[in-house]
C-alpha cells in the first residue's frame, strides 16, 4: 500500500495548517484517526506534541491515538 504513507502525509499537513479553518483541520485528524494505522498513530502523536496547535485540536488528536491504541492498531 504504498499511497498510505503519502495520504498520512498529506493529512498530516492539512492538520498542522493553521491557515485552514478549524473544521478542515478536525476532519484531518478525524481521518488519520480511522486511518488506524501504526504510522496514523505517529502522525496523531506527532500532533499532540505540537505546542502550536490549537488545544482542543491537540485533545482530538490525542483521543484517536488514544482509540488506536485501544483498538490494537494494524
């Protein structure tokens, strides 16, 4: 599946990209959270750490991360 780590990319950006509304930037991480993936669950960690987004963003991403993790990531 060579076009997943690409599309994480991707969504990762779109996350990251505080010119974006907020509701682009959500559904970005909404997405890499069903992605759930072990690389989705880095990009997601990678987001939490990221001291320049919004905080209830970085609370979003934590909880999918958190939900992969429950899950059992593939």
């Amino acid at each position: 599946m060579p076009e997943q780590p690409t599309e994480l990319s991707k969504l990762a950006t779109i996350a990251t990209d505080l010119e974006l509304s907020a509701e682009m930037r959500i559904k970005a991480i909404e997405l890499l959270g069903r992605i759930g993936t072990r690389e989705a669950l880095l990009a997601l960690l990678e987001l939490v750490a990221n001291e320049e987004l919004v905080a209830e963003e970085r609370d979003l991403a934590l909880r999918q991360a958190r939900e992969i993790i429950k899950s059992g990531h593939r």
